[in-house]
C-alpha cells in the first residue's frame, strides 16, 4: 500500500495513478489514508466523466473539499503523457496489480 512506503508523507505526497478508471484508488487515498495531492489519468473521455463523479460523491460524503487540496483526473494517454516530468513523487498503475493478484 502506497500508504506504507517509507519516506511518503501523505499530506506533501504527489500521487499519479496512471489509468485511473473509475477512480476508486483516488478516492481511497484521499478519503482513508489522508493524502492531498492526487492525480488521475485515463485516456477515456467516458472514464474521466466517471471518474470525477466518484470523486465528487466520495468527497461530499466524507465532508471533504477538493478545491482546499489537489485532487483531479485529467485525460492523458500514458505512452505519449502530457504531464510534466518528475511532477510526481509516487506514480501507481492499479490495473496492473489487479492482472499480477
């Protein structure tokens, strides 16, 4: 768990998971291990809309302001990234432990 990493402090963290589909690891980090700056990508336009949803839902249940933090999903294709180098300090990639467990 991202949470347990040596040396990642949650509330300075940067975290990208790359292919964030529904968004449900965001909104986990966010809401249950306290980090504040989190960032999705996914490269469809169906699961960015999603995605904010979820995260939209998760926050106001939880009595949580996203605009206080940083916490957003933006479409971005991961083999030809817009983002910016080195801007993150924890990058995950969910979809690929969910294939290896």
């Amino acid at each position: 768990c991202v949470a347990r990493l040596p040396g990642v402090d949650a509330a300075r963290a940067r975290v990208l998971d790359v292919g964030c589909g529904n968004a449900y690891t965001l909104a986990w980090l966010w809401t249950e291990h306290g980090f504040r700056h989190v960032v999705g990508t996914d490269y469809s336009p169906n699961s960015v809309a999603h995605a904010e949803a979820v995260l939209r839902a998760q926050c106001d249940t939880a009595g949580l302001a996203r605009d206080s933090y940083e916490l957003a999903v933006v479409r971005d294709d991961a083999t030809a990234t817009q983002l910016p180098a080195r801007a993150f300090d924890v990058v995950l990639d969910k979809g690929t432990y969910d294939a290896i467990y």
